[in-house]
C-alpha cells in the first residue's frame, strides 16, 4: 500500500495538491477509536473529517433535556479506555461528550481532526487508485476512505399539511431550542422514540399543557439509574479487574435480549411481564394505561429503558392523543376527526434518517453512491465493506449494528476488522482492494435467510428496523459474540487485491 507521508505534488489534470494515506469521516467514538488504533499501527498519515467544530458525533449534536445514553457507561465506553468515574448508571449527554474530548486528547487524536471540513463528495478514481474528496476545507486524495458518520445526527421529520404555516416554535429534539421558553405553553411533542422518552418528564413540570402524539405504545421497562458513590469509583480505579467484571456483566444482560429474536420468542414474556408491571405501578388510570400498552411483541422495535416517561404522562397536565394529524394551522393542530388543538409550541421527537448524507456522496466504482444501494436494499459485508467501492470501509454500516447489544462494541469489532484491512494492505504492498460481488451476495441471502423468523419482521409492528418492504433494514441476525469472531481478523480471501 502506497501511503504517502508527505503532499503530493499536484497532477497534470489539476488533482487537489493534499494527498493523504487515509481520511475518516466523522469524529465521533467510530472516528475516534479509528484514530487511536491506527496509529498504534503506526498508521500517521490520517485525518479525520468532521463538518462540526468540535468532536462527539451524536454526543455533541443532540442536546435535549434529559439526553442520555440508553446502555450502562460501564459498557457504552471503550474497552481500551474504561472510565471508572462515571457519576451515574447511565451516562448524560455532557459528560459522554466529555469522556469522547478527554479519550480523544489522551490519544493525541485531535492533531487528525480537520474541524468545519464537511465532505461534499468522495469519487473513486480508478485511474489512479484513490479517492477524490472534495470538502467544504477544500479538497484531497485518500488512497484509503472509512466512512465512521453516525446514524443519530440528522433529523427526521413527518410530512404534516400545514406545518409550514404554523405561526409558533417548532424544532426538533436534535436541534432543540435552548433559547425558546416552555414555560406555561401549550406544547405539542410529536412522536414517542427513545428521545421523545428522555424530555418529556424533563419538560411535563414547566409547561401548562403537553399534548403527547402517539402513533404507536413504546414498551417501557425499568432503567433503575442511579448515581455511582464516591467508595465505588475510588473501588474501580484501584481494581480494574473489577471494572471489566461490571462491564462484562452488563453485556451478558443486554446480549440476553437477543434471545427473543435469536432462539425463541416465548423469552419475551418475562421481559413483557416487567414491561406491564412498571406500567400497572406508574400509571394509576386504566384508560390511559390501556392506551400505553404495546399491541406488538416486546424487541420488534426498541425497547426503551425510563422510570420517568410513564409517571409523567400520568399527570394532570398531559394528554395522550392517538388520532392521527390531519393539519396544522398557524396555531393549532388539527387531527381526523376534526377535534382541534390550540399549541404555542411544536416539538419533534421523530428520530433520524435512516441513511446519512455522507451515503449519497460516497460514489463508488461504477458510479453509484451507497444510498443508491441503500434505496435498492441495504447492503454491505459485515457492515464494514461495499462492493463496487474499493479502499472503501466504514462503521455501523449496514447489518453492522445489533439490536441486543451497545453500538460501541460493535464499532470496536468494525475497528479490528477495518485496521487490519489497511496493515495487510501495507504489508503486502497492495494499492488497490476490493470486496468481491459474490462475497457481499452470499452475506446478504445470509442475512434474509436469519432475519425471516426474528421479532424485527415477525412482531408485529413497523420501525427503522425493517425497511417500507418489510425486510431486516440492517441490524445483523446473529449473537454479537459471532460477529465478534467473524471480525477479528481481516478475511483477504474476500477480495479481489492488486498492485
């Protein structure tokens, strides 16, 4: 593998002048970690692309009261770099960002990190055996491009009549308004995910009136978060064996909820029977607690983990509305059956788009981008190679996320995969690899052939789990632990290498 560790000199055909080994885009745990474990390969030639100013990814972006992470800190953190001084069970927004800044400034990453540097298009140049990247800095060649751009960073919205006339606030939780007052307004919250779940109790107290717009119940089951004593933190900076004991415990539990989908669905009825017995304990009135009851099986979407979001619901303040939104008016919503509902303020709780920008502007060998692929179906080996895109990796790509298990070890089995990809490419002097078609073919009827019987597209529901067709949209169908193994080391036999 040629990786230039000087600039290149420009081409005849006016190339950019700035030649780089390899370029990450995005600086969140996927383009962090990246960064550390190359260069303890002794990969220097790197930058990392980030549109923001500052690192984090999800963690910077997303801001909303009561932001927090939904798997313990112990194990939503890097292995190689454990923290024994999280405050809580679960770790809050600034302080996940803050671990991300000190891991990142511990590992003299940031030196990598080119800030402001939106990428606007990544083209394969076949000629030449390398990327040209063109960014909102100005523009490069990679020999090696890893895409590590987070999924939870851009907003999705619901199509509603009207909403462009609606004369109050309206915002999204990822661009939440900390400016703008709640409070003794009418608020209107659209859509109950993970988000939605995590402000409302925050905001429930301050505003006069909570309209909360429900299409389809969440399960709700205990979080039992909790604030970490002084003892226990003085305990796991002195054991860290200790500290890997935790972590290792709270993976099995969180791999455990994999047994609904991977081995048996009748697993799910003692994660229901908690699902029922934290809603029969925090919501007092029948009515209401009849219309948060889930009509789908627990796992078909997200479970969610809250000992908040149901008690506030069941305050006099708020009103759980289930009739779908026919318009919104310059001051009120209106719904189907004509009722209307006078709000000073909009809020989505909507989610995130499924494919992030960066997917339309990796474009491949043959001219396509990967949201291109995407929309056709999703595809990718292992969530961390594309045919058609050579030199080409990525994190959490598709079939490269587990339902059962925390993102962050399945970034960090992406990490070894990818890392070793790039020292066989330096090893063996190779410029240009390739994924073969028939390997990528042969992972995805894999992939079908697992999902067919899971709670994703058995359980009755639909979510950002499956795509508008009904099929897997991309988790992968296995035990973490398999995919684990299966990354370990870098399978060269599945590509087509040259030099």
């Amino acid at each position: 593998m040629s990786i230039d560790t000087e600039t290149a000199v420009a081409e005849p055909d006016s190339a950019p002048s700035e030649h780089v080994g390899i370029a990450v885009v995005g600086a969140g745990f996927g383009g962090i970690g990246l960064a550390i474990k190359l260069r303890e390969a002794g990969f220097e030639d790197l930058v990392i692309l980030e549109r923001a100013e500052d690192l984090g990814g999800t963690w910077r972006a997303n801001t909303y009261p009561g932001c927090a992470c939904d798997v313990p800190s112990q194990l939503y953190s890097y292995s190689f770099a454990p923290n024994p001084d999280w405050s809580r069970t679960y770790g809050r927004q600034a302080e996940i960002l803050e671990y991300l800044r000190r891991v990142a400034a511990d590992h003299d990453v940031v030196r990598h990190i080119r800030f402001g540097a939106e990428l606007l298009d990544a083209r394969w140049d076949e000629a030449h055996s390398r990327w040209r990247v063109e960014t909102s800095r100005g523009a490069l060649t990679a020999d090696v491009l890893i895409s590590a751009a987070g999924i939870f960073a851009e907003a999705k919205y619901p199509e509603l009549p009207g909403l462009d006339r609606f004369a109050g606030k309206a915002f999204h939780s990822l661009h939440w308004d900390h400016d703008h007052d709640l409070t003794g307004e009418r608020v209107a919250v659209i859509g109950t995910g993970a988000s939605a779940v995590q402000f409302v109790p925050e905001i429930q107290p301050v505003v006069d009136r909570l309209l909360l717009f429900q299409r389809s119940a969440p399960w709700i089951v205990p979080r039992m978060d909790r604030r970490t004593l002084g003892l226990e933190r003085t305990l796991l900076r002195r054991i860290p064996l200790a500290q890997r004991a935790i972590r290792g415990g709270w993976y099995a539990a969180i791999e455990g909820f994999g047994l609904i989908s991977l081995v048996d669905r009748r697993f799910r009825h003692p994660y229901e029977a908690l699902g029922r017995l934290q809603l029969l304990r925090q919501v007092r009135d029948p009515a209401l607690r009849k219309t948060l009851t889930p009509d789908y099986v627990i796992g078909c979407k997200r479970a969610i983990f809250s000992d908040a979001y149901l008690p506030a619901l069941d305050q006099p303040n708020v009103e759980v509305v289930t009739d779908g939104i026919a318009e919104v008016r310059p001051h009120s919503i209106v719904l189907r059956d004509g009722t209307e509902h006078t709000v000073d303020t909009i809020i989505f709780g909507t989610g995130f788009t499924s494919i992030p920008s960066a997917y339309h502007r990796y474009i491949g060998r043959h001219g396509q981008s990967i949201a291109d692929l995407y929309h056709h179906e999703p595809q990718s080996y292992l969530g961390a190679a594309v045919a058609g895109f050579p030199n080409f990796f990525c994190t959490l790509g598709p079939f490269g996320a587990a339902g059962n298990q925390s993102a962050v070890y399945m970034i960090e089995s992406q990490i070894a995969y990818i890392v070793d990809a790039v020292k066989t490419m330096r090893d063996r002097g190779i410029d240009r690899i390739e994924l073969r078609p028939e390997v990528q073919d042969d992972f995805l009827d894999e992939m079908d052939r697992r999902s067919a019987d899971t709670v994703w597209l058995t359980g009755g529901c639909q979510s950002y789990y499956t795509t508008a067709d009904g099929r897997n949209a991309g988790l992968y169908p296995n035990w973490s632990f398999e995919y684990r193994r299966r990354t370990r080391r870098f399978d060269s036999d599945s590509y087509e290498m040259s030099r």
